[in-house]
C-alpha cells in the first residue's frame, strides 16, 4: 500500500536550519526573536534544530519549547560531531522549498531572514549571504584573525567566496540538493556554497554580540577551521613545499661555496655556525613538507575510510521518542506484488519502501545523506 504523502513537508516553504552545542542559557533569547520573525512572513515554515550532542539543558529546553511550538523540529544527534557536521545533517532532513543556516548565538539576526526570501524571490536567487557589514562587537583579535582568513581563502578559493560571510545564509532547494549530492566528508560551507556558482545576492546586517553563553568557536577550532578551508580547497599548500624545497637548495648551494672557500682559506672553524644553521633551516623545511604532506594523506585516508559524518538519534518529525538502536544489514528481496499499479516495478514485482525515517540509527554517506 503506497504511504500518504507528507503534507507538512509540501507545504514548508521555509526551513530554518539551527545547529546548537550546549546553548541552553541563549535558547530563551533565540526563541524569542526567532519564532515572531518567522510568523509574521505568512509562509508555511519549519525550524530545524539540530543538537550536536549537547551535555548541558539545551535538548530538555528544546522539547519544552515544542510543547507550544508546534513548528519546531528537534534533531539529536548521537554525539557531538562538529558544527559543520550538524549543519549538514539539518540540511539533508530540512523539507523547505528554501533552507536558512542560522547560527544560535544571536550575532547573526533572526529578523534579517523575511528580506533574505523577499530578494531570492524577487530576484530569483538560490543563494543568499548574510555580510557582517558592521563587526564592531567583535574584538580587534577576532576581526584581524577574520580579515585574515578571508583575504587566505579569497586568494586560494577565488574572489566568488564572499569576504565577511559565515554560516548565515539562505539556499533554494536547487542548492541544498546540490550540496548533499556533493562527495565531502570535512564540510566547509563557507566555500562549498560559493563554489556550487548559483545565482547569489547579498544581505548586510550589523553583528551583535553574543547575548548569553560562551563562543562554540575558540581559536583552536578557528585554526581547524582555517586548515580545512586551505587543504580541502586548494592544492597551494604542496607547492608552498615545493617552493620552500627550491629555496633550501640555493640556500644549501651557498653555503656548499662558503664551506669550500672557507676550506681553501683554512678558516673551517668559523664556518661552524653556517654549517649549524643550515642544518636547522633545512630540518625545519622538511617538517614543514611532511607536515603538508600529511594534511593531505590525512584527508585522503578519512575519504577512503567513508565513515558516516553524523549519527541521527532521534527526529521529533517522525514521534518524540527516538528509534530503536538496530543494526544495519542486508535489504530483504521484495516480495512478488499481487498486481500491477503506479507502485509497481517493471515486470511485477513491487518498490520497496522508502528509506527508515529521518530518526533512523542507520550510518549516513559521506555527506551525511543515509545509504
């Protein structure tokens, strides 16, 4: 017997897509701005939260909060697998004809989505930045480490990737589609959107600082963030070695003529400290070469192991309790069908049913997308 079709899921325009760690003391705040900005577009919408494996209150805060919001959907993950990571897994459940990405922090405003969709409509866009014009509330650090990685990114990317956007943006079906038929594992969305090349516009908003909890985002998880963009975008890096090799050789060319002449004069012992020093340049370029190398065999290893990126544990779209833990096997063959109909498969034997549901313990590929 054919399934209903999902109603709820035709009628979502607008999926708002908010993955969250630990939030609970923000949750109230975000709730707040979040739920009147989205009801007074007058479109049928849905807010995916996404709990990356959260250790404090926020899933218990988000199951009270559903209890009188009917339109906010919980996503938990099984444990915590990266901001990035539950980014995809919202995007690869989210039903919206158009997908917002909206950090839960608050910096990013809530309020500035109704224009993000009034200009992808008008204009017929399938992707729209949020620009940080203004980021006066961040620290001179942080806005120099920003700077700086934008201006990294831009050079090795290509000038498309847009300087001071982040993870707050908008995408039409036709993107979110292209972007889970993608084969990457370390996700970076901040140049794999740009990358995709589809028609795109802008929206510029003030950053606010955050109105409660701490940032998610340390610099340790900025490095990362910043290696992932650099190996997973461009091969730069290994001919940075190879330059960095060529520059040893002449260096060692040189010193090869001052140790020879430095021999001829009988004036060995002075050359001690060239001979030293360039030891210890040619040794720290080595490292250096080994240790780009590794960041790309490392990547390589992780896409040949094709582990799955995230674990579902539960979906409140499909019951409010999580699934049984099963463990994945074989498909069963399908049984012969008893006759012919538009659920038939060519010579009579019946389509198997769709996938588990969206809460199903089953490992996803290698963007996230169930196999």
């Amino acid at each position: 017997m054919p399934e209903a079709p999902d109603t709820t899921a035709a009628a979502t325009v607008l999926s708002v897509v908010v993955p969250m760690y630990n939030e609970e003391e923000v949750l109230p705040a975000l709730v707040s701005r979040l739920r009147p900005a989205l009801a007074g577009m007058g479109v049928g919408y849905e807010v995916v939260a996404v709990d990356d494996g959260s250790t404090d209150r926020t899933a218990e805060l988000l199951a009270a909060f559903r209890l009188g919001w009917p339109e906010l959907r919980v996503i938990g993950l099984r444990r915590n697998s990266g901001h990035q990571a539950a980014l995809t897994a919202g995007l690869d459940r989210a039903h919206g004809a158009y997908v917002v990405s909206l950090d839960a922090d608050l910096q990013d405003p809530p309020e500035k989505i109704p224009d993000m969709l009034a200009l992808a409509r008008a204009e017929g866009l399938d992707i729209v930045y949020g620009i940080r014009a203004d980021r006066a509330s961040d620290t001179g650090f942080k806005r120099w480490t920003a700077g700086l990685y934008y201006r990294l990114v831009r050079r090795l990317a290509g000038p498309s990737v847009p300087a001071q956007a982040g993870d707050f943006r908008l995408l039409s079906r036709a993107a979110v589609d292209a972007l889970k038929a993608l084969p990457d594992q370390q996700r970076v969305y901040r140049l794999l959107v740009p990358w995709l090349g589809f028609p795109s516009g802008e929206v510029a908003y003030e950053r606010a600082p955050r109105p409660a909890g701490r940032s998610k985002y340390p610099l340790g998880r900025m490095i990362r963030l910043a290696i992932d963009s650099v190996t997973g975008f461009s091969a730069a890096p290994l001919r940075i070695a190879t330059w960095l090799g060529g520059f040893a050789f002449l260096v060692c060319l040189a010193l090869m003529v001052y140790t020879l002449g430095a021999h001829a004069l009988e004036h060995t012992v002075p050359g001690w400290t060239s001979l030293f020093t360039g030891v210890l340049f040619i040794g720290a370029v080595q490292l250096i070469c080994v240790g780009l190398l590794g960041e790309y065999v490392g990547r390589i290893y992780t896409a040949v192991q094709n582990r799955p990126t995230y674990f579902v544990g539960h979906d409140t779209a499909h019951g409010a309790a999580g699934p049984r833990v099963t463990v994945p096997g074989p498909a069963p063959e399908p049984e012969p069908a008893s006759g012919a109909g538009p659920d038939a498969a060519p010579g009579g034997a019946a389509v198997p049913p769709p996938a588990a549901e969206a809460g199903s313990p089953l490992p996803q590929g290698p963007s996230g997308a169930r196999t």
